[in-house]
C-alpha cells in the first residue's frame, strides 16, 4: 500500500475529528519526521514485520473498499489501528499528521512516500 492510500485513510479515519478543534501547537509533518519513523521500525525486526502486516491489511481494505464492503472496510481499519499502536509513538503521531497535509502539496506527499520505499522492499508478497 502506497502512502498516498494511507494519507486517505487517515482522512477517512479523522473525519469525526474534523468537527472538533485543531491544535495550532501542531508542527507540520516533514520528511526528516517520516525519516526518523523508518529508521526506528527498520532498526527492528518485528516492527518491520508489524510494518508489513499493516501495508498487507491496507491493500485488502483497499480491495474491499472497493467492493464497497464497509463493514470489512471497519474491521480492518479496527486492526490497522490496534498494529499501528506497537509501532511506537513516534509512527502514531506521523500517521496523524499525515491527515493535515494540503492534498495540494503533492511535493511533500512525494518526498514522504519516497522515505517509506525503504520500509515497502522489505515487505515480501
């Protein structure tokens, strides 16, 4: 699963957080951030296989989103969620942030899903 398919599910994700009120505190999501998150999963190696589970449960949401199965859509988001917390901290909050960029950077979605092609290799089919 590329990142812009994550980037769009946190957005699915956050919509209900919409309505509440964001914090102006929150620093931008960088590269250097994305950076910091890949070296701290491919440091470990059952990190790097939660990793890929994650991008394995993406595709088949993806697959049954399209097949306009929500209710599997729901559940797999559900174990999405629960893995994307083993990751560590520093991946939640990458992950969140994600949501807040513009869809009209393109620039920094490139640059970030460009970081995480590292990650993707690793992941076997």
């Amino acid at each position: 699963m590329n990142l812009k398919a994550i980037i769009a599910i946190s957005l699915a994700a956050a919509v209900p957080a919409c309505a509440q009120a964001q914090s102006p505190s929150v620093p931008r999501v960088t590269k250097d951030d994305a950076q910091k998150v890949v070296t701290i999963i491919g440091g470990d190696q059952a990190k790097t296989q939660t990793y890929c589970d994650i991008q394995n449960l993406g595709e088949q949401m993806e697959r049954a989103y399209e097949k306009r199965n929500l209710k599997l859509v729901d559940d797999l988001l559900q174990k999405i969620e629960t893995l994307e917390k083993t990751l560590g901290p520093e991946y939640v909050e990458l992950i969140d942030r994600l949501g807040d960029i513009d869809p009209e950077n393109d620039k920094l979605a490139a640059e970030i899903t460009s970081v995480f092609v590292e990650l993707d290799r690793r992941c076997t089919r």
